[in-house]
C-alpha cells in the first residue's frame, strides 16, 4: 500500500459508556444498519447510471441519520471502522437486490487509508458478490483537509489499478475540492447542492455551474448535478449539457429503489422544450480598471525640477502632487507649467519655487471604487480644466494613481456598446446577439417554436406629433406587456432596437396570448393620445413633401413563423422568415394585425397549441 498519511483527526469529547455501547452494536450487530439507495440519471440515455449508497440507523433512535451516525464513531475514534462496516453492508445489500449499473460509496479522505480496503478483505467480498470493481466509484466526501496530495494521489493510483473509479462530492462547496479536482484527475465529479438550487433564475449560479462543465470537459471528467428538486433545475441542468443529475424530484434514496426512471421523470426527459437561461445583468465596472501609476512628486518640489521632468517624461500630460501622509494636494498641467515658462522671466521668478505654486490645488479627486458611469458623470459636471487634466484616483483618501478623461470617455462608450448588444439600454430585454444564441440553442435542440417579430405601425408619425420621450414611454409599455404575456421558463423576450421586438414561444398557448397582446396594445394606446386626437380617431401632421396628411394611432403588428425541427438551419433564416411575416402583418390596413406564416404546410409544432389561423 503506497505511503499515505491520512488527515489528522480532530480531538472530540469522549463518549459516555451507554454510547460507546450501542457504537459497538452498530458496528458488529446484523440490521442495525440499513442502506439506502438513490438512483443518478443519465439524462442522454434517460436510464439510471447507478446508485449512490447512504446509510441509515435504526428508526426512532438519535443515530438515524448519517451525519449523527459518522459523528458517534468520530468521537470514539471508530471512524474508519465503522466506515468499512457501513460499506460492507452497502455492498451486501447491492449486490442482493440485484440493481444495475454503477454504485457509488461514500469515503473520507482519511478512510481511504484503511489496509482492509487494499489488502484484499473487500477484493474477497467483491468476488463472494460477484461485483466487479469496475461496478464501484469511490466518491471522496470533503470531511478531512487533504495536505500531501502527492501520496494521496498514489494510493488513488493503487485503487485505479483494482478498477475502481473516482468521485469528487460537492464540487464548489469548498476551495479544497476545486484543487483536488485539478490534482486527482477524478472520473465523476459532482456538484454542490448550493449551485443547482434556484438555478433557472440565478444568473451567478448558472454561469458558475457553466464553467464547471467548460472545466469537466477540459478535464475529461463526467458532471453529476446534485439537488435537483424542481422542474426548472432539471430543465437547466439538462439544457446546459450535464451528463448526469440527482436529487428529490428525480427519486429519493429508498432501501428498495426502482430500476428505471418513473413515469413522471420519464415525461420531463420527453418534452421537447428548451428553458429559458437566466440573463445576467450588466454589472458596473470601477475606475480602478483606469488607473495609471504616475509616480507622484512632493511639494517641496521645486518647478525647475518638475519641468526637467515633464522633459525626460513626454508621455506624461500631469503629474500629481501628494505630501508624504499620502494624500493628494493638487495635479500640475504639462502645457500649464510650460505655458507659464514661456513667459519673459517667469521661470527665472518661480524656477526654484515650490510646484505648489503651479499645481491646481482643486483637483477631481475619486475614489477607486465608484463606477465609470459615476465617474462620467462628475466629470461632466466638474470644472472645464478637469476635462483636460483628468482626475486623482484614491483609496480610503490615500493616492493611488490618476485617470485621464479620455480612457473614460473610451471606456464607457465600449459599455454602452457592449451593452447594447446584450440588453436594450430602454427596457433592459436581451440585444440582439442574445436573441441569435437563443435561435441557434432552439434549433441545435430540435425545440419546436414560434419565431415572432412585433412591430409598432404608425410609430414616427407619433413620435413627431408627441416628442421622443413619449414615443419612448409605449416602447417601454409595448416591452412590459409583452413581458406581463410570456412563460419565462419558456418563452423568449428580445428587444431588437426602436419598436421592434422578438419573441420565441414555446408555451402551448401561444396565439391565445398573442391575440390578448394585441387587443391589449390597442386599448392601451388611449392613456398616450390627447382627448382631441381620442375623439378624431387620430392626428393631421405632414408627409415628406410637406403635404397634410391624416394619421392613424400607433398600432401593434406581429409576425409569426412555427419553426419545427430541421426546417432552418440557423438565426439568419429564422430572422429572414420573421421579417417577412412582419411586413405581411403590416400590409393589412388599420394596424393590430397577427400575421402566421402558413405557406408551408405542415402542423403546429408547438405541442397542444391552437389551430394556425389568420
């Protein structure tokens, strides 16, 4: 057996006779032990990998659950004795009941060190089962610290060569975990409980559980999700690509465990649908990603010195002036300081004076965490010199470096940008690049849906008859109520820009909900017009040549295009489709139009929707 020392046991407080006791008959007597059972599920296969094998102590008794039970031994010193009983049983009762596929056995990394588990007393019982170890993945729970990886990894090494294979339990419950992952190279990998509840609207959760499967595909390692107890959190995790999933809703552990996943469980693997992923929201960045290390000067230095410096450094545009505590006194302007030297004896006059006398003693001064979009707009709102000179960066008061308006400028212009590409700044729904992800995700998933392109009519004619912020305030609406309309499990809000936006349905009342948008739109439209235009019926204003001409209320059109399963290949087509359903829907005149595509023909793909009609 490869020299490893297992991790140092803590001291506990001694047990009391009674409970020395009844640890013994834990350990040595037939059915005080019962195993349990919880199946994981092979969401590919949609059939069980296997189990993983828990314990329980008798009903009605302190020592029933597991963590009281490890506890006990614990403080007895018995751990690893009662860790081989209990897997001893767990064997036992596997191998009699006949269930397939691959069972899991919890052990500590101290446990591992047991010389019964490598000496061949369990290779023996394995073989009177007719198990093989190929069967059984030891699953390494986080009890212990484990602090000589290089060992530990060797005897790994030595169970590997009997043919069993290795699980790492609650991924990200602790940084340990995250290094022995790296260091063992394990088979499985299971993650933390913690990460998969609420996943479906946790944005932080989903990206973390994301880059867990980036690493276990890197790492050539199988993902098991752990925890899953509502249909949200299956939908994800299957979305997301994980091989595996366990948890309440899938089955709990039993002693006597079914051998294929059950009716409901079966129905979740069969619906065709592709959950909405929670979208993460913009988060602020700080100045300190601006600063610039200027070595400041002090100000008992002299301006004959500063300007040799500005000389010998003409990258620099200021330099900042800091007394010795660290705090920031004022900034000196390259053009400023040689300005006022280029006139007729003012170096001779103030050479050797103290650049105090040339600095701005009114600095912009911001501390290092407030967010560019805070920094901008101080900035905008500061004296006109600071534009050009920039600003102090500092933290807890003290000088830490100096930014220059331009980065800022180029930085939140990037932003907004960016940002614009993800989330619509004026309703905050997901850009356009969001929208091509999810169209493409929708169609490598064979999902069926309805692909919709909603768009305001007469909309510029309002916009120059009300102003701007008007026309803003029903995008804003129009946004909202499409929002107020949508399954958020399952259907897709986008805002593409200006008064148009995307929906991807997959709820089964789909046009139902279309219908009420549209009648709601319309109605809505009379809180944004004036008594006068109500009682017209609308609103004179001009054409392009400068002609009146009679206006309709703004009014909703929606195209929609049933996508099935292999008929686009990509979101260029479905976004092609759409728009040309949409300017269908706006020939009809009057506005508050719905438009179906319907010229291939074929049925609705969306499972129980209603019949496509025009």
């Amino acid at each position: 057996m490869p020299d490893y020392q297992p991790p140092k046991t803590t001291v506990m407080p001694c047990l009391t006779s009674a409970d020395q006791q009844c640890l013994s008959r834990l350990i040595t007597e037939e059915q005080m032990l019962t195993p349990v059972f919880q199946p994981i599920l092979d969401l590919r296969t949609r059939s069980y990998l296997g189990f993983e094998a828990l314990i329980r102590g008798p009903e009605n008794s302190p020592w029933r659950m597991p963590a009281d039970l490890f506890n006990l031994a614990e403080r007895d010193g018995r751990s690893m004795e009662f860790s081989r009983r209990c897997r001893e049983v767990q064997l036992e009762d596997f191998a009699r009941q006949h269930l397939p596929g691959t069972l899991f056995i919890n052990v500590s990394a101290r446990c591992l060190a047991d010389p019964r588990f490598l000496n061949g007393a369990t290779a023996r019982l394995l073989e009177r089962l007719e198990l093989s170890p190929h069967r059984i993945v030891i699953e390494i729970t986080e009890n212990q610290q484990v602090e000589d990886f290089s060992s530990f990894k060797d005897v790994l090494s030595a169970y590997r060569r009997l043919g069993y294979r290795i699980a790492v339990d609650d991924l990200g419950e602790g940084f340990s975990n995250l290094r022995m992952w790296s260091e063992i190279r394990p088979d499985f990998v299971k993650i933390d409980r913690h990460f998969i509840s609420g996943i479906a609207d946790d944005a932080m959760k989903f990206h973390l559980v994301k880059a867990m499967h980036e690493l276990a595909e890197i790492s050539q390692a199988q993902l098991i999700a752990e925890g899953i107890e509502t249909e949200a959190e299956f939908a994800t995790v299957r979305d997301l690509g994980i091989e595996f999933g366990q948890g309440f809703l899938i089955a709990r552990p039993v002693t006597d465990p079914e051998r294929t996943p059950n009716k409901a469980v079966n129905e979740l693997l069969a619906r065709n649908q592709r959950i909405v992923f929670p979208q993460a929201t913009t988060t602020a960045r700080t100045i300190r990603s601006l600063m610039r290390e200027v070595t400041p000067v002090t100000p008992t230095t002299s301006n004959e010195e500063l300007y040799a410096h500005f000389e010998a450094n003409p990258e620099l545009m200021v330099v900042p002036v800091v007394e010795g505590a660290g705090v920031p006194l004022g900034l000196v302007n390259r053009y400023s300081l040689t300005d006022r030297f280029a006139r007729p004896f003012r170096r001779e006059l103030f050479g050797k004076k103290p650049c105090t006398l040339m600095m701005d003693a009114q600095p912009l001064v911001l501390d290092h965490r407030i967010s560019v979009q805070e920094a901008g707009r101080l900035l905008g709102q500061s004296a006109q010199h600071h534009m050009l000179d920039g600003f102090v960066i500092s933290e807890d008061g003290r000088y830490r470096g100096i930014g220059s308006t331009q980065d800022l400028m180029v930085l939140i212009t990037d932003m907004q940008i960016r940002a614009a590409r993800y989330a619509n700044p004026l309703t905050q729904l997901p850009g356009n690049v969001p929208i091509n992800e999810h169209i493409d995700r929708l169609l490598e998933g064979s999902a069926p849906f309805i692909a919709c392109y909603c768009d305001i009519d007469n909309f510029k004619p309002y916009n120059d008859a009300y102003g701007y912020r008007r026309g803003d305030e029903i995008i804003q609406y129009l946004g909202g109520l499409l929002s107020r309309h949508c399954d958020h499990r399952l259907d897709f809000l986008g805002h593409v820009g200006g008064d148009d936006f995307v929906l991807l349905l997959q709820q089964s009342q789909w046009l139902k909900s279309l219908e009420t948008v549209v009648a709601e739109f319309q109605r809505g439209m009379d809180a944004f017009l004036s008594a006068e235009h109500l009682g017209l019926g609308g609103y004179w204003g001009e054409d392009r040549k400068g002609q009146a001409i009679f206006h309709l209320p703004p009014g909703l059109s929606i195209g929609c295009v049933p996508v099935g399963p292999g008929e686009f290949h990509s979101h260029h087509e479905v976004s092609a489709s759409m728009s040309q359903a949409k300017k269908q829907a706006k020939k009809k005149h009057g506005g508050q139009h719905l438009f179906i595509e319907r010229r291939q023909t074929r049925p609705s793909p969306v499972t129980g929707a209603l019949p496509l009609t025009n």
